[in-house]
C-alpha cells in the first residue's frame, strides 16, 4: 500500500492543477486521511523512504499535518547513499545497478524537496532549497549517462532487479 500510494501522490504532484485541486472536498478528505494512515507502514532503509517522504511532502503541500520525521529521515539517508555521478546505492552500502535511479530516487527525492519548499516548510535542520540545488545537478548528470544508454535501435539494456517484472 506504501508503494502504490507514493504513485498516486506523485500523480497529484505531477499533475496538481489537473488532478488534485478539481476533487471535492470530501475526496481530498479521504486521501488525506488515507496518506495519514500508512504510517503504520514502517519502511525499510532503502528506496522505500522515498515513498514515505513523497507521501508526507505531498500532505505538506495540501496543508495536511506531515510528519517531518519521515521526511528528514528520507533526505538525510538519501544524502548517504549517493555515490556520485548521479548513482544512489539503495541502503546501506549496497549498490544497485538498476534504473531505480531515474524514477525512484532523482524523481522522488526532487518531489519531495519541491514540496518542502511549496509548503513554506522551512528549517526542521534542512535547508531544502540547497539540497533540491544540488540533487537538480545530480540528476541533470544521471540524465546524460541514462540518455548514453539507448542503442541505436531506441531501446536500454537490460540490467537491475526489477526486469523479471517489468518484462
């Protein structure tokens, strides 16, 4: 549930004017509170705190009480785990070849710095700003390695840990 309702906060990120302002009062209510309960859902510390982290971001932009905790703790792990050149390994010291860089970890951790920002959330020990300043530069980097990768034929490689279900 964790998963599936970071992608439907991101959808209302992506699209806000055209997917989240148009609902009524009472479903906003409802995702809200919904995005509220998956706290129970304790992630693990990998890419999963990104999905905490942009659900909590995404309840900051509407005004809803976010849990600054999950955000923060998101950021600074993030902020671990880089490698450089654009590259997160995905917890603690484990590197990942795989494309979980470009839709997970670039496109998630901007959102959710983005949505700090949007919502006036200022401090709580992070600079928001400095951090999206420098993870834009990171993913601009991994955009040209990602873009390297295309054949000439307009496909990528297959490589990473998500292939068997994304076939």
């Amino acid at each position: 549930p964790l998963v599936d309702a970071a992608y439907i906060a991101e959808s209302f990120l992506r699209a806000y004017d055209q997917l989240w302002k148009p609902l009524d009062e009472t479903t906003k209510k409802r995702y809200i509170e919904e995005f509220t309960l998956l706290r129970r859902v304790d992630p693990p510390y990998t890419n999963w705190l990104l999905f905490s982290s942009t659900i909590e971001s995404f309840l900051a932009k509407v005004g809803a009480k976010q849990d600054n905790f999950r955000i923060n703790t998101a950021i600074r792990k993030v902020e671990e785990w880089y490698v450089g050149d654009g590259w997160y390994s995905d917890g603690e010291g484990t590197f990942a070849f795989d494309y979980y860089t470009s839709y997970v970890f670039h496109g998630m951790y901007l959102e959710t710095l983005q949505n700090m920002i949007d919502a006036n959330a200022g401090g709580w020990g992070i600079n928001y700003k400095k951090f999206r300043e420098r993870e834009l530069k990171r993913a601009q980097k991994f955009s040209i390695i990602l873009e390297r990768f295309i054949s000439p034929e307009g496909t990528f490689p297959v490589i990473g840990r998500s292939i068997p279900y994304r076939t």
